[in-house]
C-alpha cells in the first residue's frame, strides 16, 4: 500500500528522544493544526532532519502517514529565529510561551489564528532591540492573553459580573470561575482576586492590542509583578478546569 504524503508548514515547540536515534517532535502547522510526528534516525550525527527541527523553528515538512506516529520524510527550515537562540532572556521567554501553549492547545486542533501567533510572537521577539526581563515579559503576556482570548478564554474586563454595571476607578476584584470583573460586593464569592485600576488597565490593554504595541508600554516592577501574579492564575485555573474535564 502506497504510502500518503502531505506539505505543510510549522512551528517546531517542542522536540523528545524516541528510541534510540529517533526524535517525537511536537509542531503546530497552518495546515493541520498541533501534530506530534516522528522524525527517524534525527539523533544521529549524520542526519540530515536534526538541523531544521530545532525548538521555535519554522520549517516546511513533508509528513508520511506511519503505524505508531506519522513521521517526517522530509524538512527544511524556513526561519531560526538566531536572535532568540542566542540571548538568554528571549530564550527563556520564548520557552515559557511555548510550553504554555503546548499544554492549553490540543492535538488535531487546527487554527490559523494560533499560528500566526505563535509566527508574529517570535517575529516580535527576535526583532526587538531591547532584551530587558521586564520589557520581554510583556511580550509573553500579551502572548498569553492573546492565546487565551483565541480558545474562548478571553475574560469581561468592563462590567460587574454581578450588577452588571461598569466597573469604576479604584479597587475591584476579578472571579477566577467567572473569568470577569466584579464591583466590591459583600456578596461576592468564588476564587476572588482583588485589583487596583493601574493593573485593570494593563489587562485592558494586553486583551485589545497586539505585539506592536507591547514596545510603548512603561510598567513598574511592582504593577508587573501583580499583572504577573494574576495572569500565571488565571491560566493555572483554567487549566486545571480544563484537566478536571478530561
């Protein structure tokens, strides 16, 4: 039986010894989407597949359909994102990306949007001049929101969940399981997260803009750490929500 062969283009996020001189490579393609193929014989010195499957490369791969795994018979990079590899700041960043990604995005699931976030993520990231840790966390927050936003997750950031009027200046709160703002009701219940209105606006901005935008954001370190704070738990319940499901 002949085997079946498809061209597509993808991300390389995550990469795994498989046997003894095999790789499982964990992609996500334009075409179809996440995908774990087998990349056979890439741990040999000799291969010709290990240089163009490296992490945060984007590749053409020709896939053929296998038994355990489809493999990839043939690769050729398209970008290295060099700027990435070699600072270690961006390579930090870059990785933390990826691995959220990797662990909120399903096998099969096939999105355009989410390529092209990935691709303009590591595009802004290898081009910027400033490789200042706080300047960079922005990048992956705006990462994260955007990625969220795209899977359904994006939260109610103007109106009380529970009067349904729009939050006004000063302290408010934000509900984990609701995924939105809320007045300061006694009433109130749930995983409560409380929030001053410097960081509201950061969120605010993070859900609306894109990459382009993160390099004219000024953040003190003690608004990044709460803006931090708030996003690592937001993702962090939305993705044992999602474990508790399957």
């Amino acid at each position: 039986m002949r085997e079946s062969t498809k061209n597509i283009s993808a991300i390389i996020l995550k990469s795994d010894s498989y046997k003894e001189q095999d790789l499982l490579i964990t992609i996500y393609s334009k075409e179809e989407g996440k995908l774990v193929l087998s990349a056979r014989g890439a741990r040999k010195s000799s291969s010709k597949l290990g240089g163009h499957l490296q992490i945060f490369n984007l590749a053409n791969l020709m896939v053929v359909s296998g038994r355990s795994f489809d493999y990839i018979g043939a690769a050729k990079n398209n970008k290295s994102y060099l700027n990435v590899r070699e600072d270690f700041n961006k390579l930090q960043i870059a990785g933390k990306a990826m691995y959220v990604f990797n662990r909120l995005v399903n096998t099969k699931v096939q999105d355009e949007d989410l390529y092209y976030l990935l691709m303009n993520f590591l595009d802004h990231l290898n081009q910027t001049q400033n490789n200042d840790i706080s300047k960079l966390e922005m990048y992956y927050l705006s990462f994260l929101w955007q990625l969220l936003s795209i899977l359904g997750y994006k939260p109610n950031l103007y109106t009380c969940y529970y009067c349904k009027k729009r939050v006004s200046e000063g302290v408010n709160h934000f509900n984990l399981d609701k995924a939105s703002l809320a007045c300061d009701h006694s009433q109130l219940t749930g995983p409560i997260i409380k929030l001053n209105s410097s960081i509201i606006k950061y969120l605010r901005f993070l859900n609306e803009y894109s990459f382009d935008k993160v390099e004219l954001l000024k953040i003190n370190k003690t608004d990044l750490k709460q803006l931090k704070n708030i996003s690592n738990k937001y993702i962090l319940y939305q993705l044992e929500e999602y474990l508790r499901k399957y």
